[in-house]
C-alpha cells in the first residue's frame, strides 16, 4: 500500500490461494499456504478476512458482507482500517486504488 493513499479509499482482497483457517474463521487462527505461515488473529481482523475473496471491495462492502446494509461511526471505521492495514503487512490481503 502506497504511504501517500489514504486506507479507507483503497479497494480490499486477496489474491493468493485461500487460507487455510481453523474450526472456525472467527477463531483467528490462519495458515496462508502462500507463505507458509501460521497467523493468530483477533476478532475484528478474523472478521474482515472471512469477507474478503479475490474481488477488490471498498471498505463498505466488506462491512455490509459482514453486518448487512450499516453506517460506521468514526471509531469503528479508524478499528476496521487499523485491521486491513495490519492484514495487509501480514500479507494476507491486498488493496489498490480504485
């Protein structure tokens, strides 16, 4: 992700073979067979990861595949963008202008 762009105007996906996860997404644990790396996720980024395949999705399609049709206040937005940026220097996801 390019430092002078703005997070919340980049669109978010993966392109890479599917992750493997555990019981469930939501258990935050993730074995990315690209890298060969084990992640333990929290809640939040667990949750974003489940929604997001190889079809870049503004931050508000992530959330609407999530939660349904919603508005985000201040706090969860800045939370849901330190989430996807914390994903992407993992390298489990991407994002790009749209």
């Amino acid at each position: 992700m390019s430092a002078d762009t703005r997070p919340e105007q980049r669109l978010w996906f993966r392109d890479a073979p599917a992750l493997a996860v555990g019981e469930s997404p939501l258990d935050g644990v993730v074995f990315d067979p690209a890298t060969g790396e084990t992640h333990f996720l929290n809640e939040l980024p667990a949750l974003l990861l489940s929604s997001i395949d190889g079809t870049p999705r503004p931050i508000a399609a992530l959330v609407e595949r999530i939660a349904g049709p919603t508005e985000l206040d201040a706090e969860a937005r800045t939370q849901i963008i330190g989430a996807l940026v914390s994903l992407e220097r993992a390298e489990l996801v991407e994002s790009r202008l749209p």
